[in-house]
C-alpha cells in the first residue's frame, strides 16, 4: 500500500502573511509536523502557543496528522491562526486502518504511527522537517534546528536515558556504541528517509513483531546508525514522577515524557507551574482533561479529594469501581 494513499483528507487553515516564506524548502520558514488524534490536540495546541510565543520573528508552516479533533478545536485551531500572521497549519487526516495490526501499548494511542506516514506525504514538498511529540512545551529559540548539519546522517535526535535503559537495548540487539535515541523530537532529512525506504521497513518490521515502544523501537532498530546525537536541550526531560529535576537554562524543548502529564488534575509536581503559564496563556486555557481507563478513573477521585471537592471524588471512584468491575 502507498502509505500517502492513507490520507483521506486535508484542510489547510491560515496563510503565511508573507508569500516568499511559502516557497517549498526556503530557509524563511521553519516546517514543524504532530501526529494526534482528538486526546492530544489541545497539549499539540499549548505546545503551539509557547513555539510562537517565544520565536515571534520566525515563519512556521505545521503540518497535523490527526485520525480525529473535535469541532471546538478546530475552530480553536482557526482563531490561533488568525491571531498569528506568521502561523498556516495543514491538517491531513490519517486512516488509521493502515495500523489495524500493529500493537498498542498502555499509555499509547495508534496516533504514535502517525510518524511513520509524515515523512512520505511530505517529502515532495520540503526537504527537512521537525517533527514533535505533543507532550512537550518550547522555552527557547527553534530557529536553533537549522543551524545543525546533518552530516550525511538521516534524522538527529537527542539519545534517550532512564535506568530501564541497558536492558531494553540489550533486548532491542542494540549496542552502547549506536546508542538508543527518543522519538519525541526527530529533525529529519526528508529525501534520506525515503532514499532509505524507512517509512516501508517500519511497517515491515511493527507487522511481524510487538516492540514495546513500538515506532521508536523501529527507527532505533532500523536506522540507528543513521541517526546523530543531538545536544539534550533539544528534547530536554521533565519526567512529572520526579520533584526534584531542574530545568537547565539552555532548554529549547521541554519533553513531559514518562506516563504523568502536567495536564492531569493528579500530577502534583510542582514543575508544572511551567506548563500551566503557558496554558493559560492559550486558547486551551480551559481544557480538561477526561480519563481514560478506570485506573485514571481512581486518579481522579484521589485529585478531586485532595482538592476537597469530596461530591466529585465520589464519582470518580463510583467509575473506578463500576468500570474495574466492567473489565
């Protein structure tokens, strides 16, 4: 199956200002690429804000790969375009059914491989490409990808780290000397990946086999060699679980990796004091966000308890109890 073939549908919302920053691959612009679906598009939306906030003086053409939004975020989508004259997003809206048998882990969304479509859709009409996780907020300068040589290599990303590390690799067949790199942040040389095939290899490989961190695993497996290590204030951690982790002032990219999200009304770290400026800052200022699973179900109640608000930890754990038991 041609993989661009999945794209049933596109919207294009804005219109750089300026047309010369429209020109396909011009160093004008900087083209930025989310894979979402409707869970992830008002972090996508906060993470947007803070881009434009902190990089006024740049041209940014986005690129949303979405199996599903609702209304009130697209027409969220359209104000932010209309209120930032250097901002045009293109919506291409994926079928997902290309994904039927790869697997999901917990956590996750079938919007992870989303990924693995951008790079073939796009490499007709721009030559590199940053693509971002929307669990992520930025806090410097994104003009900073284009100053980076690639030097020969496909993708550069920052190697990722976490004491579940070693023994991953060595599950993954992957040695010290390659190196495990995250997916969150990838600044892609879009004629390589497909000069290469990987978008097809991926495929390949997450049919015959269930990795457990699935695409990542994938671009690790297939293309590690490819890759060059990127400075980690690229795609700087700031894993919600910990309290104690302090944000280095060279960041440009802050990553909510990790399974707690600042967004979830039962993270207490006090670090998403960051996200919640940025957050009220937004369009997205209001959103909030619904579980998931009856384990979130139960987070909840524990939140809204906390918080006093005693009424509404009874629901939640009323669901906890009805949903574990539905299971």
């Amino acid at each position: 199956m041609d993989l661009a073939q999945s794209i049933y549908k596109t919207e294009t919302l804005g219109k750089i200002s300026n047309s010369k920053f429209l020109i396909p691959n011009s160093e004008f612009r900087i083209d930025i690429a989310f894979g979402v679906d409707a869970n992830y598009i008002p972090p996508m939306g906060i993470m947007l804000t803070s881009i434009l906030m902190n990089n006024p003086n740049e041209n940014f053409h986005v690129h949303v790969f979405l199996n599903s939004i609702l209304p009130e975020d697209v027409d969220k989508l359209k104000t932010l375009v209309n209120q930032y004259s250097n901002l045009q997003i293109d919506m291409y809206y994926v079928d997902v059914s290309v994904f039927k048998n790869f697997h999901i882990e917990k956590g996750y969304t079938v919007a992870t491989y989303h990924r693995i479509i951008i790079a073939k859709v796009l490499y007709t009409k721009i030559s590199k490409l940053l693509y971002i996780d929307a669990d992520t907020l930025c806090v410097g300068k994104i003009s900073e990808f284009q100053k980076l040589s690639f030097d020969d290599k496909m993708i550069m990303a920052v190697l990722d780290r976490g004491e579940w590390l070693p023994q991953h690799m060595k599950e993954m067949n992957i040695s010290e000397q390659q190196g495990y790199y995250n997916a969150g942040v990838l600044y892609i040389d879009l004629e390589r990946w497909n000069d290469f095939g990987l978008s097809e290899k991926m495929m390949e490989i997450l049919n015959e086999r269930k990795l457990s961190f699935q695409d990542q695993d994938a671009i690790n497996i297939l293309a590690g060699d490819q890759i060059k290590s990127l400075p980690v204030k690229f795609n700087q951690f700031l894993l919600m679980k910990h309290s104690n982790e302090e944000l280095p002032n060279d960041t440009i990219i802050i990553h909510f990796a990790g399974q707690l999200k600042p967004w979830q009304p039962w993270c207490e770290n006090p670090q998403r004091a960051i996200y919640d400026e940025y957050r009220n800052k937004s369009l997205w200022k209001d959103f909030n966000y619904q579980p998931r699973d009856y384990q979130e179900n139960r987070l909840m109640g524990k939140a809204a308890r906390h918080n006093g608000d005693y009424s509404a930890a009874l629901k939640w754990y009323y669901r906890y109890v009805r949903d574990k038991f539905k299971r």
